[in-house]
C-alpha cells in the first residue's frame, strides 16, 4: 500500500457548474436520476430519504473532469484529502476521509480506488452521503460514490459519434472518441466504444506524462425479458510523482510552491498505474414486476509505485515538517509491481408485495467478494540527500529495495434486506438489514507478523419520510457502518500493514427536499459518530510505535441547497457547515475537544450559468466555490485562511458545414488566486497543497 503524497489542484474547476440538461437536473441540489449505490431499485433522489448527488455525462464535459475529483467537488460537503495531482484520489465526505479500498463502487459492484481511474467512459458520478451500512458491509463513514459507465443507445436513431479535441489544463492536450449503435436483428446487440490519449503537461513544472484508455460496453436483448450486459476497460497512466509542500519551520512558505515539483531529481522516474476493470450482467423480468439481477466484476491492477520523497528535517530533529530555510530530507521512494484484486458475484431480486393491504417494494441481495494485495517482497524506502522548496538539493538515486511489504487478502459474504413499507399514501417507512461475515489475513512479506480476523458484523439502516405541503419531502434516518482501517506500511509501527480490528460508526439524520415551479431545494442535519484510531509511541524509530483505536470522532453539520430554473438561467448554491471534534481519546487526551486538521468549518459552492436567447446554443456560466478556514496544526496553533475562487466558462454549440459541433472555452480560476487548497497531516507529517493558477481550457466535440 503505497504512502505517500497529496494533491495540489490539477484543476480549480472543480467547482462546479450546473448541468446544462434539458431536464430538470440540478447537481448542486438533488438530481432526479436513479440512484445505483442507493441500494433501492428505481429510486429518484428527490424521494430518498437520504442525502445524495448524481452528476451526469453533461455535466462532466462541461468540466473536462478527468477524475473523480474533478467532479466531487460540485459538493459543498466534499473537500480535498491529501490529492495529489499524480496520484489517485483522495477526498473527504462530511469530514472524513473516504476508504479507498472500501468506499468506491463501479456499476455498483465495489472496487479498489488505489489506482487512476479515468472519466472519459463514465456517465456519471454517484455520491451517496453518510454512514452507508446498507449499500456496503465494510466502509468509511462520510460516504460512497459509485461509477456509472457509459451503455450502448437504446435504439438504432440514437446512434453515437463523436470525437473531442482538448488543450489545458497547463498543456496537457488530448483526444477522445466516443462511438455506439446498435445491430443485428430487431437491433438486438448494441455497443459502446471509447478511446482516448492525453499527453500530460499540467500547470506543475516537470510533471509530465501521458494516459489512455479503451472501454467497450455492450448489451444483448435475448429476448423482451432478458438482457445480458458487459463492459470492460483497460486503462493506463504513466506521470512524474508530484510531491507537497510542507511548513518551513514556524512559517507557512508562498503558495507559489505549490506550482513547481521541487522534489524532482534528474534520477526521478515516473509512477506507472495500469489498471484492466470488467463486469457482466445478466437481468431477468420475472412475473408479476420482479427483477431478478446477476452481475460479477473483476478487477486487475499493477502500480509501480514511485516517488522523489520530501519529508522531515533531520537538522532540525523535526520530522513533522521542513526545515527552517526551506531544505528537507530526500528519500527515493519505489513500490514495484503491486498487484490489486478485486472480484465480486452479486445476486438481487427486486419488486413489489402487498401484505395486509400495505404495499412492500422489497429488495434481497447477496454477494460474495475478494480482494487481494500481493506486493513485492521489498520496496524501497531511502535517504537519498536534501532538497529545497528553491529546487536545490544534493541528492543521489537510492533505489535498492530493502523495507518489508505487507501482503493482504480479505473474503467477506453479505446478505441484505430492504424494504419500503407505503404505510400511508403520503408517508413511507423504509428498513434495512445487512448481515456481513468477513474473513481478513495480513502477513509480512518475510512471513512475519501474520494476522487472522475473521467476524460477523450487523449493520441496521431505518428511515421515516413524509410527503408535505408545497411538493416537499420530509426524511429521519438511523443508520449504522463499518471500517476495517490498515496500519500504514512503515517500518517505524509494530502492527505495520496489519488489518485493524472492525468498528462502528453511526449516523442520525433529518432532511428536506422539495420543487416548486422554477425552484428547488434541500436540506440535512446529520450527526455522525466514528471510532478514531490513532498512533502510540514515539513513532520516530523502527517498531516505535502502534496504531490502535483511540476514542471517537464526532461530526455535525447542516447542508443547504436552492436552485432556480428557466428558460435562460440556472442557479445552483449549497452549503456546509460542520461543527467536528475529537472526544474519548485517552493516548493523547489533549486532542479531545480539538477539531480535526484540515476539515474547513464551512464550504459554499454556487454557479449561474445563461443560456443567450438571441444567439442560440450559447450559454455561458460562473462558478465560484469558497472553503472557510481549517487548522493546519493541533489546538489552531496554524491555520490555512479561508480561500475563494471563481472559473468562467462559454460554451458554443453550433454546425459548421453541416457538423454539429461544441465548443468550450473556459478560463478556471480567473482571478489567479494564489492560495493553500488544504493542510492534511499523514504518517507524522504535515502538508500543504496548493490550488490551481489561472488556467485556460479549451475542447472542442465533433458529433458526425
């Protein structure tokens, strides 16, 4: 499991604009778009009685999203978590930071997030939002978010062409073909096919590289009640490692840091993530409107983890941060040839009862999945010299593998019920059960230190909701998650890459959603309650120190959101406040009632975008996203100052020739605010990450 570094802002943009659907849809808000991970076939957001986002395919191009972070941060309750631009996603959901290896989904089946996952094939994004018990037996609290691929068109008229050209963000530029129909008799078989290459060049200087992708979906009508589904991708991004600043000291260094890869030597080599995703389904339409569904997903992927890696000072004897003038210790970080498993059989049958005159749509589900992590017998973890915020250094290449790895395999067997009970024309009691029997063996790669845990675990989910006056729904949920947390896998932790012992969270929740005419909106008052593991010993030396649980982390918080629709406006904005603090902890009882680093008490994400009446098929838009202040240090000793941004965007349909064609043009972070995106502390050390400069992005789509 790789251990190393966060993210500086490949785009600023990410601050999101509405979708510029025809349809009602709303991102910032509730879209109406059937959510997958919800768990509950069929269902539309704006009847759920949880808090959720979808963001479409529209949407997503209008951004030139190339991750999910990209997309996310449409969200006012979703921030950065240690993202690095060179470096898988890493985001936090409500305050927490969501589990890579637990809190992902593709097609709803779960996958591992310890890779680059690319958006060129996606329709949309799905975040469900809290404690997630019900959709997943093992998972952070904070939330889920789920893959939607992109499907062959439903008729043979539908047909998709299209071919992008983009430039920016920095210099990247790139092309993607997008290409489905239909065939055979009665249009039978359909297919979709997606290609694409990018040449990397971001805004941070010496950070190239290069990524593509191929996907195919397809689906085979067998008969009017039968439908076989496939889908399978195959993806590769090859990009110098781009490393965090750090405090200099007492100081907090410029931001302009942020734009330059200050750790790259001239024997650097870049990280190589490779990654083949596929899954088949088979559904049946039973008699009387039940579903039944099979699906299995598999997942292949190989990292060759690497990294120039700027940590601590050891002139100083601080090892939190960098040095006074700006110098830090150099390691020559190298993970080769991880090998990531993940396979998954589900099995659901969905519909409708009527018991005693109360009608049930009711849900069974069952899936059995793995997930293995074979690594190499040693990785490379090396002093290697100094180097310099100024990108100076005396450094030589120490590649020699010479730490232990920590191999990992964990079996686990679900079955789930749900049910929503119409126990009044206007009201719905909705309940769920999951029972999860998981099976986790860790071992270090010399034999050492192997680990068995195996358990039975029970996760309840429970909601009211009501219809109300003015086209609003009204919703009180309980429900309750758990998490299987990992030792980070260094030297310096007796248990390192050990599965920690399973915990739960809970998490209580009021909301609101409602339409009426040309507005909408929503808002949830939710109060999570997790378990917090934390680190005892000194931790400066091998086997120094050991993680185990320490007390409970206590989020809560209020999410707003409205929205407007006509005929040439949209506007969207949403809210987050959330008030977090640390209790119970008895190995550093200091941090009780502290607030946790790198969580913002508040975050507004707002967006208008107008659709020019006298010049059809334009529209243009304004995006703007604030983060309040968060501590960068224990006890606020240090903090980030709040930060706000603003990205333009013009978008142009219109023919030439004969040829649809769209145009967009869009300038992120307008003003060229110069500012830290966020303060994560991982393995000891403290981060910073700069956002995005002013950057300017340009994609035009061929349709033919």
């Amino acid at each position: 499991m790789a251990h190393h570094l966060p993210k500086l802002t490949c785009h600023a943009l990410l601050l999101a604009s509405a979708c510029a659907m025809a349809q009602n849809n709303t991102v910032l808000i509730t879209s109406p778009a059937v959510q997958q991970v919800s768990g509950f076939e069929n269902l539309r957001l704006r009847e759920a009685p949880f808090s959720a986002t979808n963001i479409d395919n529209a949407t997503l191009r209008d951004l030139g999203a190339q991750r999910i972070s990209d997309a996310l941060r449409l969200d006012s309750s979703v921030t950065d978590s240690y993202n690095s631009p060179a470096y898988w996603d890493m985001l936090s959901v409500r305050g927490f930071m969501l589990d890579n290896r637990y809190n992902y989904r593709r097609e709803g089946l779960p996958i591992s997030a310890e890779t680059m996952i690319p958006m060129d094939n996606k329709e949309r994004i799905e975040l469900f939002k809290g404690t997630s018990g019900i959709q997943a037996g093992t998972s952070a609290p904070g939330g889920l978010a789920n893959y939607v691929v992109k499907r062959p068109p439903n008729s043979a008229e539908a047909s998709v062409r299209s071919l992008t050209l983009s430039y920016g963000n920095g210099n990247n530029s790139g092309f993607a073909l997008d290409v489905g129909g239909r065939y055979g008799e009665n249009n039978a078989v359909g297919y979709r096919v997606n290609a694409v290459y990018e040449d990397l060049n971001p805004y941070v200087k010496n950070a190239k590289g290069h990524r593509q992708l191929l996907a195919l979906a397809m689906d085979w009508r067998l008969n009017a009640n039968t439908r076989l589904e496939w889908e399978i991708e195959s993806s590769s991004r090859q990009q110098m490692g781009v490393n965090a600043a750090s405090i200099a000291g007492n100081t907090l260094p410029s931001p302009i840091y942020g734009q330059n890869n200050f750790s790259k030597q001239s024997w650097s080599v870049p990280g190589v993530f490779n990654g083949l995703t596929g899954t088949m389904r088979l559904k049946q339409k039973l008699e009387n409107g039940w579903l039944w569904t099979t699906q299995f997903g598999a997942q292949r992927l190989k990292t060759d983890d690497r990294l120039s890696y700027a940590y601590g000072c050891y002139a100083e004897g601080n090892y939190d941060r960098f040095c006074s003038d700006k110098t830090f210790d150099l390691y020559d970080y190298r993970s080769e040839n991880e090998r990531r498993t993940s396979d998954a059989l589900q099995t659901e049958l969905t519909g409708q009862v009527k018991l005693a005159g109360i009608q049930h749509d009711l849900s069974f589900s069952w899936i059995r999945q793995r997930q293995i992590d074979k690594l190499s017998p040693m990785q490379a973890f090396n002093w290697a010299g100094t180097g310099s915020l100024l990108g100076v250094g005396e450094s030589t290449a120490a590649p020699e593998p010479n730490d232990l790895n920590t191999n990992r395999q964990e079996y686990s067997t679900e079955i789930s019920i749900k049910d929503r009970i119409r126990v009044h024309q206007f009201a719905d009691l909705w309940l769920g059960w999951r029972t999860s029997q998981i099976q986790r063996d860790s071992q270090r790669t010399d034999g050492s230190r192997a680990t068995h845990d195996e358990r039975t675990i029970h996760t309840p989910w429970i909601a009211f909701s009501h219809k109300l006056p003015f086209n609003t729904t009204g919703y009180a949920s309980y429900g309750q998650g758990v998490e299987a947390q990992v030792t980070p896998n260094r030297s310096r932790y007796t248990n390192a890459g050990e599965a920690l012992p399973s915990a739960k969270s809970t998490q209580k929740e009021l909301g609101f959603k409602g339409a009426q005419g040309a507005w909408l909106w929503n808002a949830a008052l939710f109060d999570i309650t997790r378990p917090v593991w934390g680190d005892q010993g000194a931790c400066e030396e091998d086997n120094s120190c050991t993680r185990k649980l320490d007390g409970v982390a206590k989020h809560q918080g209020l999410e707003l959101g409205m929205g407007y629709r006509n005929k040439q406006w949209k506007l969207d904005t949403a809210a987050t406040w959330l008030n977090a603090e640390r209790s119970e902890a008895v190995t550093n009882a200091a941090q009780n009632g502290q607030r946790p680093l790198n969580v913002p008490s508040l975050v507004v994400r707002a967006a208008a975008e107008y659709r020019f009446t006298q010049v059809p098929g334009l529209r243009t838009t304004l995006r703007l996203s604030h983060e309040g202040q968060r501590d960068l240090m224990e006890g606020g000793s240090m903090t980030l100052p709040a930060w706000t941004t603003a990205d333009l965007a013009a978008h142009y349909s219109t023919k030439v020739s004969g040829q649809n064609i769209d145009w967009t043009l869009a300038l992120e972070n307008a003003t060229n605010r110069s500012y830290w995106r966020e303060s994560p502390k991982q393995y000891g050390h403290y981060y910073l990450y700069a956002g995005a400069p002013r950057n300017l992005r340009l994609a035009v789509r061929m349709l033919f």
